[in-house]
C-alpha cells in the first residue's frame, strides 16, 4: 500500500521533519551515504523551484548523482587535522589505507568525486566548471555514483532501527522497489526517484531546521570515523562551507561589462567592500532582485562561453523562487548596509514577481 502524502498541516509538518531526522538518528551509521542521499534531495527539490507539488515529484537518479558530487567535491580536499599519510577523510566505517602509498582508499561515492577531481586537474575549482570543461569525465562520475545510489542507498535510506536489513522500514519519501543490489549502472541512470505527493514541498519548508541537523549528524559521523575529537571546531565549516572559487579569469570581463561599482549600492569596489559581509547569506528586497534580473544576460553568456565558467541563471532564478515561496513572515530581508525590511505577503508577492518576469 502507498505511503500517505506529506501532511501539510502544522502538526504533520512537525511529524514528517521529524521521520526524516529519525532516518540519519536511528538508522545504520556505517557511511555518509544517508545525510548525503538527504541534502541532495532536498537541494534538488529547492533547485527545481517547486513548492507545490500535489502529484508528487521525479528526479532523475542522474540528477541526484550529480548533486551527490557537488556535496562531497570539497569534503575529498586535503583535511588539514589528519597525519601526512592520511590526508583525506574517512566518509565510512570500511574505509581502509591502501596501497603502497598508505593513501587512503575511500569509499565508491568519494572515490569517484577524488579520481574526478583529479582527472580535471587544479585549474577546475568548482564541481560547476568541471561539467562544462570535462563533460565526458562528469558523466562518467555521474554514472558511478547513480550506480552506487541505487545499491545502497537509495534502497536502505528509509530504514530506521538498529540496521539497515533488520530495522523498521517505511517508504514514506518515495517508493525504493526499484532499488537494491542487482541494479546496473546502465539501468541506474535511467531511473527516478519518485517522491511521494507533498514530500517535495516538505523538504523545502523544512529545509532551514533539517539542514544544520543534517549537517551536525553528518559531521558527527566523520568525526567517529576519523577518531577525531568532537565537537571539532573547523570539521563542519570544512564540510560543508564551499571552497571559495577566485573570480581572477572573470574579473576583468566583469569589470568591462557591468564597470567597477559594488553591485549592491554603486560605489566603487576599492572604496566600499561592506556591503556583501553586512548583507552576509539574507535573501535582499524586490527592488535589489530586479538590479539582479536586469544585469546583461547575453553578456554575461558570451563571457561564460569564452572563459568556461559556469553561468547558471535559471538555476539561481529557481533556487530564489523555492526560497523566498518559504520565507517565513518577520524574518529580516536585506535592503542597503544597515537597512533591512521584515518579510511579508506583500514582500514576497513582488519578490516572486520579479522572479517570473524573468523566467527563460
């Protein structure tokens, strides 16, 4: 019989976060492959820009795959808390030295991300430029990573209890039958997993009290396998807090497109660099969204093109939706340094206005 969809009242909304956080809590503590399985979904439910999803919602196991890379890209980096001989971090408890280098033979997923971040080299920072520049080497990691989702993961991620064969189980984020052990690579890229009918939506309103959750269980995790002290004051910044990208190969062709001005308040870059620390992570007020919608897009494309560099438009344009669909009224949205705004209906009526406006 099917899972009942997502509740989208209060008190059902409480009790689904709290299934979702019992599936990392309660269930088999082996490898990251849950929290990861987790966050990817929710990221790929908020990329999607969907928050009303009444007939339920399909991903691709491709897409999840690729999202699952983006997670783990820098958590492959060098960890500087480990001896020389075992630089990178464990991701699971049957992670092993190997080799007559003593480096660390990592689990399937992070292994793929590793050997993909190697095939492409130091001159590709982010997971974003790695599938444009190394398109045959992306999907070749795409591949293997679906593979390995649709073995495990997928197929014991609804599992609570002492194990992931022997727990309680309960197909309530989406149908796993399709999952399991005799899954091909070549069928696991054709594969989708369907979330049940109000799961999609769930995730996103959910997703600023799951993802710290996620995140402090996930860390936790590396800790134990890693026999590192825990809390670990750098772990979880080191996790999941991007390696930040430099913009020297586009900064020049920025600056000939758009000029010089803090893209936020106009006044030139050397003498006002306040504003994106003032403004931190806040989402910014319909007015700064519409400077935003407005920039040179065929610019902006045309310089993509010629330095291979990501340019991802509709994507930030669709994450935006899920997130200012869920902004919760009376939280502080970003005006100028210094100025701020409380959200409303009314704010985010003309916040996703803009955002339609501009849909490609």
């Amino acid at each position: 019989m099917a899972a009942p969809a997502a509740d989208h009242g209060s008190a059902g909304e409480v009790a689904f976060l709290q299934r979702v956080l019992s599936l990392i809590e309660q269930g088999q503590k082996s490898a990251t492959y849950k929290p990861a399985v987790l966050l990817a979904l929710i990221n790929c439910c908020a990329r999607r820009g969907h928050v009303a999803d009444a007939q339920g919602m399909s991903i691709p196991v491709a897409e999840l795959a690729a999202e699952v890379i983006r997670l783990y890209w820098d958590q492959v980096r060098p960890y500087p808390g480990l001896p020389a001989a075992r630089s990178r971090l464990r991701q699971g408890s049957g992670d092993r030295l190997g080799g007559t280098s003593g480096r660390l033979a990592p689990a399937r997923i992070p292994a793929a991300v590793d050997r993909l971040r190697d095939e492409c080299g130091p001159a590709v920072r982010r997971p974003e430029q790695a599938e444009l520049a190394r398109p045959q080497e992306w999907q070749g990691a795409v591949r293997s990573v679906a593979e390995a989702l649709a073995k495990r993961p997928l197929h014991r991620l609804q599992t609570m209890g002492p194990g992931s064969r022997d727990g309680v189980r309960e197909a309530f984020l989406f149908d796993d039958s399709a999952f399991g052990e005799g899954v091909s690579g070549s069928r696991a890229i054709t594969l989708t997993v369907d979330l049940r009918p109000g799961v999609a939506r769930a995730l996103v309103l959910g997703a600023p009290l799951l993802r710290p959750a996620i995140e402090v269980e996930w860390s936790r995790l590396v800790a134990a396998f890693n026999t590192l002290a825990w809390p670990e004051a750098d772990l979880r910044s080191f996790l999941f807090d991007p390696a930040r990208s430099g913009l020297g190969r586009v900064r020049s062709a920025l600056i000939d497109a758009e000029g010089s001005g803090c893209f936020w308040c106009g006044q030139q870059v050397g003498s006002d660099g306040k504003c994106n620390g003032d403004k931190s992570n806040r989402l910014v007020v319909p007015g700064l969204l519409e400077s935003w919608a407005s920039r040179d897009r065929a610019a902006l494309a045309e310089i993509a093109v010629d330095l291979v560099w990501p340019l991802g438009f509709e994507r930030s344009r669709v994450t935006a939706v899920s997130a200012y669909s869920t902004l919760a009224d009376g939280l502080p949205v970003w005006e100028a340094r210094g100025v701020w705004r409380l959200a409303s209906p009314d704010l985010r009526r003309e916040a996703l206005e803009v955002l339609e406006s501009t849909a490609a």
